[in-house]
C-alpha cells in the first residue's frame, strides 16, 4: 500500500501555485505555455528531493503560504529567499529538509528575489489538463481546479523513500539583485523603429510597474519619438517578447502571455536570461542589452 502525505494549507499567500515546466505545444490552440516563471529554480528544487525535471512545484510570489504538513516526508526550497521556517525554526535554502508529521513550513520577510519553488519527494495526486499540472491564467481554474491555492486546500502526495541530503554549495547558488541586464535579440519589427527610439531604449534602466505579473512586466517609461508607421497585424509571440504598446510603454511578456498580439516587436529576451527576469519584482530595475544570435551559438 502506498504512503501518502496532505499538505494542508492554513493560509495561502499572496499567490500560491501549482506549476511545472509547461503547457508545451498547444499555442497553435491560443493556450498559453505557463509553468514555472523560474525553471532552474524549479528544476533544482526537484533534484534535491530527487523527483523527475516536470514533477510539479508549489511557486510561491513575494508572501508565502503556512502549510501544515500531515505525514513524513522531504522537501526542497529554492529561488527567493522568503525567510522559510519549520516550527517557527529557520532552514536553510538548497537543501534536502526531512519534515516530520505534524510540521509547519511558514514564510516571513522576503530578503531577495521574488519567487520561490517548493518540492516535495513523492508523486503528487493531481489532474493534467493538457499534458501539464500549470495553473492556467485568466478563469482556467475550471480545467485545473486545484492549482491555485486557497486557505483550507489540502494537497495529497505519494511519497517515495528518502533519499541522501543533497545541498547546493552557498557559492553556486543564485544570487538575486533589485537591477538586472538582460539580453536580447532584435524583434521582428525592430527595423521599424527610429535609430533614436533604438538608442534611447538601450541606453536606460526601466523599474517594473505595480501593474506587472506573470502575464507580463509592464515597465516604467515611454519611448521617446514613437510613432507607429502602420498597423501591425496580429501575430505570434512567445515569453519574452517585448511590445511597445502604442503609447510607447514597453511590455515584457512572460509565461502566462497571451499567445497572440498586434503591438510592435522591439526584441526578444534570450532564453537563458528569462531566469532572472522572473526574480525580479515591482520597483525593481531592468536594463537591455542588445546581442548577435552569434554570441549564443559560439
């Protein structure tokens, strides 16, 4: 017979969700990709606990849930550092942590990043929808009803046998600032743009707006001297992309973005940089740096 554990959550956070590595392949459909905003964080935390890479992960944004943990059973936190605690006991990030029947895992103040990735050894007792566990944007709750929590919701995992502790060396671990450079690649509509709007886009920083989510980041500024030369017809995008909307204000797109739009296409965030794009919150500062596909392949 198999053991079971019940994750029951006392409260939820400010936004606790079921995630794994993606709806992959139903674009087409105009179903959104989803999944973790920060997947080696989320692929880590899966490897210390010694689940597969797409073992679903609880992502947790700025305020964390108080779970009561009904069973035994090990787990692993990774990404933002929101001051996790077992019995009001501090516990260190990056590691192998045995839980106890009976535990509460809680959360306090938030002292870097924004998200953080909660795995826990053992097969999790949910529907796909899809081919993914994804919490979906917009009203999806109907397809996957217990991927975002609420206060009272029970989780059911079947665990599996322990494993050895495994930890991440402090010195390998992310390190998450309130400013980040990204890379990215030209748009499709790049050329588009006046050689002054293209230098003044690159040569600032934008803060986040309080307007920003997993859908997208909407940042701070307008461009300066845009003036759209046509109508774009709608066409594909992906997380990642950066619109200008026609005021000028510039708009990342992330893992809950539609899948079509119609505003220009400036540039591409590089898929290695999207990582860090997810750590960063409202306030914080992002700066673009222009690169050669190139520099990704060499």
């Amino acid at each position: 017979m198999f053991q079971t554990i019940r994750l029951h959550f006392l409260k939820a956070g400010l936004q606790t969700l079921i995630q794994d590595q993606g709806r992959v392949g139903y674009q087409s459909y105009g179903v959104p990709v989803s999944g973790v905003m920060d997947k080696k964080s989320a692929a880590l935390a899966n490897e210390l606990v010694g689940n597969p890479t797409d073992t679903p992960v609880l992502e947790i944004t700025l305020l964390g849930p108080k779970i009561q943990i009904q069973g035994d059973c090990q787990i692993a936190i990774t990404g933002a550092d929101l001051s996790p605690k077992i019995n009001k006991e501090a516990i260190p990030l990056y590691t192998t942590i045995t839980v106890k029947d009976g535990d509460t895992l809680s959360f306090g103040a938030i002292k870097n990043g924004c998200r953080a990735y909660i795995a826990v050894r053992g097969k999790w007792q949910l529907s796909k929808w899809l081919n993914s566990y994804s919490a979906l944007p917009y009203s999806g709750k109907e397809a996957t009803p217990k991927s975002v929590i609420e206060k009272g919701q029970e989780l059911i995992i079947e665990v599996a046998s322990p494993i050895a502790k495994k930890s991440i060396p402090k010195a390998e671990q992310p390190v998450y600032k309130n400013s980040e450079r990204i890379r990215v690649l030209p748009g499709p509509e790049f050329e588009e743009f006046s050689s002054y709007t293209i230098a003044y886009f690159f040569s600032r920083g934008y803060q986040l707006t309080n307007d920003s989510n997993r859908m997208g980041y909407r940042l701070d500024a307008n461009l300066i001297d845009f003036k759209p030369k046509r109508e774009v017809i709608s066409s594909g995008i992906i997380p990642g992309t950066i619109q200008i909307t026609s005021s000028g204000q510039p708009v990342i797109l992330m893992a809950d973005a539609q899948t079509v739009g119609g505003y220009y296409r400036i540039a591409n965030v590089i898929s290695a940089d999207m990582d860090k794009l997810a750590q960063l919150k409202p306030g914080d500062e992002v700066w673009f740096s222009l690169i050669r596909l190139a520099e990704i392949l060499d």
